[in-house]
C-alpha cells in the first residue's frame, strides 16, 4: 500500500463493497454546552477525586470516546471497507474543524502523533547551512533540545543555549523579548520558543517576538531569515489567540492534552511563508493536501484516534475559545491568589495573566514536590510534579474543575505543614 490509501487498491476493494457502506452513527455531544455542569458530564472522570494533572493526558469527553469506539468497531468488522470508504473524508474533516479552530487553512496543517514528532519533523526537515545557528532557551523543552542536539550533529549548524530570564519572580514580557532578541545574530537561522513552560507556568509572548523577527528579517534574504518555531502545546486549547495572531513560522502541539483529542494525537502548522524552508522527513499517505498533507507521516495509524480528532475540535468549537480561556483563566487566578497568601507556600508562576495560562507551580516549604503530590492525594486531589532537575509542585485546572473543587483544594494545601 503506498502513498494514496485509496488510489490503485481503491477500485479492486469498490467491486467487492456490499451494497450499503457501512454508516457511521453521530457522536451524542449535546446541542447545549452553556452551562459547565453539562460540560462537566461529558467527561467520566472518578468523582472521587479532584483532578488537577489533565495536563498530562487528558479525558476524553464523551463525543470523542464515541468517534473512537464507531470507528473501531468499523475497522474490526470489515478493516478494508471502513478503511477505504472512510480514511480521506474523515482525514479531511479532521484538518477542516482543526483548521477552523486554529485559524489556518487546512492545507498548511499537517497532523501528528505527539509535539516531540511535531518538533522532529520540522528541526530535522530545516534547511540550514553548517555555517549558520539555532538559536534555544535553557527553558525550552528536552524534546526541543534534544532535536536540536541531533541537527547540529548532522549538519555542522551551532546551537545557542541562553536563558530567557534571570527571576521568575520578576521576570517581565520585555526582558522575554530583549533577551532573545539580543541573542539573534546574523548567523541565526532557527529561533526556538515554548508558548507557556510546564516547569513554571510562564508565558512566553510569542506574538511580541514575531513582530521583532519579521523586522529584522525584512532585511535578510530568503536563506538567511530567522524562522521561529513555537512548542505551543501548553498554549493550545488554553489561550485565545489565532495561529495568525501568534504569526509564527512553525507551531507544533500534541491535541491529547487541552483539546481533549485522542491519545496519540497532534498538529504541526507551517506558515506558508516559511513552508520552503522545511521539507518531510516521513513519506506520506496524504496526496494533494498541500505542504500540510505533504509533512503528514504516512504508515497506517491508529486511525480511530486519528479520525476522532474531530470530534474534540468540534467540542472546543462549541463551548467557545474565548469562553474556555476565561474559565480556565478564573480558575488558575483563583489557585495562585489563594496560594500566594499562604506564608509556608513559594509561588512559581506568575499572577499577571500576561505572564501565565493554566499551569500553577509552587514549593511548600520543608517539603519536597513528590511529597506534596503524595499528601495531596491522600485527600484525594490529583496533582503533578514538573519533571525537571528543579522540580515543583503543579496544578492545572481543567474546563471541568470548579471554583468549589479550587477553595477545596486551597484548603488542604493551607493545612499542609
């Protein structure tokens, strides 16, 4: 089978299809989701606790599990017909509701398993000279870094590690962007930025450093300009803004997290722009699709999850972008303005919503992070540790906690000495 999962093979499995194709039964989302108790019941997460990590892997809320199961049980019962008579209209359906989600035409959308494939196929596909560099944070991500580490290898190109601020507790938009901006040289070819860091909650203003790099590049030629790549899954399904807004060159994200996507899943964006500078690494099954299909990995995947990916677009659509942000944003100020008045508490991220999404990290003094998350889970509240040399305590509400669950949780954490 190569690249068109339906081209040559498609009119041999045509001839034998029954009469009637096999129909796919709608996912039951309901026409109303105004009111958080009705998005809450979408999700069948155990009652019994209070789940503060959905940053992790997410839920699926109920419409996605049902994709999921509809489209398994199509591939068990007959593979090759639900294969045939599904894979491009669900494929496209997908990128359409990501596309309209995200504000980007379908075709400069390329679909993923995960950031970390996102990220290695954009770094190892750059066009870069061995006389030129790539410029990264000590804050950005290992999956980042490390692709970095395996380009330079590869082509002689010199990675610059700098850090982006010298406080977290002090650390303003203004020192982000001069910082980085101080760091471009004429050499710089590739700019790393993470849009919010899992090891603190900061955010990182992407748009600001956009503008700052199209002027500059504005004198460049075309081989010379410094493209700007955005791990922007902490960012994606927490944040309102447009991938036009962000007007970045390449911005990837796994969708299993705050989009509530299947397991496995994910989006790599190409700003037409920019689209030249990189080529595919994995041939693809996804023909006339544009840059987006073209940097789609072929191999034939889990498609159940890939095509259920919809479903999760859709539900984010339909709650309201600029609704779960608020919601989201409410819940996080709620947790770091209770922390921050507690004296045995260190608080990590910043309160300025400027500087923050949905990610809360904090210290509870005399107390090592895994000893905070074990506490809190002997009450019954799922939290994390961020997984990093300096770790922290970390909680992320999610679209379905509620400002009950929060003062709960601020309660228990007040008690914990």
């Amino acid at each position: 089978m190569t690249a068109a999962l339906g081209t040559a093979a498609s009119g041999m499995v045509g001839a034998a299809q029954p009469a009637q194709a096999s129909k796919k039964t709608p996912p039951s989302r309901p026409a109303d989701l105004d009111a958080w108790e009705i998005v809450r019941a979408q999700f069948n997460l155990d009652p019994n606790y209070i789940h503060m990590a959905g940053l992790l892997l997410a839920a699926h809320p109920v419409s996605v599990q049902e994709a999921i199961a509809s489209h398994r049980n199509g591939l068990d019962h007959n593979p090759t017909h639900y294969l045939y008579q599904n894979r491009p209209q669900r494929v496209l359906e997908v990128r359409r509701q990501a596309s309209q989600y995200l504000g980007v035409e379908p075709h400069d959308l390329a679909l993923t398993d995960s950031t970390t494939m996102g990220t290695a196929l954009v770094i190892n596909g750059l066009r870069i000279r061995p006389d030129q560099e790539m410029l990264t944070t000590e804050f950005d991500y290992y999956s980042t870094h490390t692709a970095l580490e395996y380009k330079a290898l590869r082509t002689g190109a010199k990675v610059v590690k700098i850090p982006l601020y010298q406080d977290i507790h002090t650390v303003s938009e203004d020192e982000m962007v001069e910082t980085l901006m101080a760091a471009v040289g004429p050499k710089t070819r590739f700019v790393t930025a993470t849009w919010v860091h899992s090891n603190t909650g900061l955010k990182v203003p992407v748009a600001r450093i956009a503008r700052r790099l199209a002027d500059l590049n504005a004198h460049r030629d075309e081989a010379d300009r410094a493209l700007l790549f955005v791990d922007g899954v902490h960012g994606l399904g927490v944040e309102p803004e447009s991938l036009s807004d962000l007007d970045c060159d390449f911005f990837v994200a796994g969708t299993h997290k705050w989009i509530f996507a299947p397991r496995g899943t994910g989006i790599l964006w190409g700003n037409p722009r920019s689209q030249a500078a990189v080529t595919p690494t994995i041939p693809t099954f996804t023909r006339g699709a544009g840059w987006g299909g073209w940097m789609t990995p072929g191999g034939f995947k889990s498609f159940e999850h890939q095509w259920a990916m919809a479903e999760a677009f859709a539900f984010h659509r339909q709650m309201g972008k600029t609704r779960v942000s608020q919601r989201l944003h409410e819940l996080s100020q709620q947790i770091k303005q209770g922390l921050a008045r507690m004296k045995h508490v260190t608080l990590y991220t910043p309160i300025d919503q400027r500087l923050s999404a949905a990610i809360v990290c904090f210290d509870l003094a005399g107390m090592d992070p895994s000893q905070v998350v074990l506490k809190l889970q002997a009450h019954k509240i799922i939290a994390s540790t961020t997984p990093y040399e300096v770790s922290y305590a970390r909680l992320t509400p999610g679209i379905y906690n509620t400002p009950e669950e929060v003062d709960r949780v601020l309660r228990v954490i007040g008690a914990l000495t």
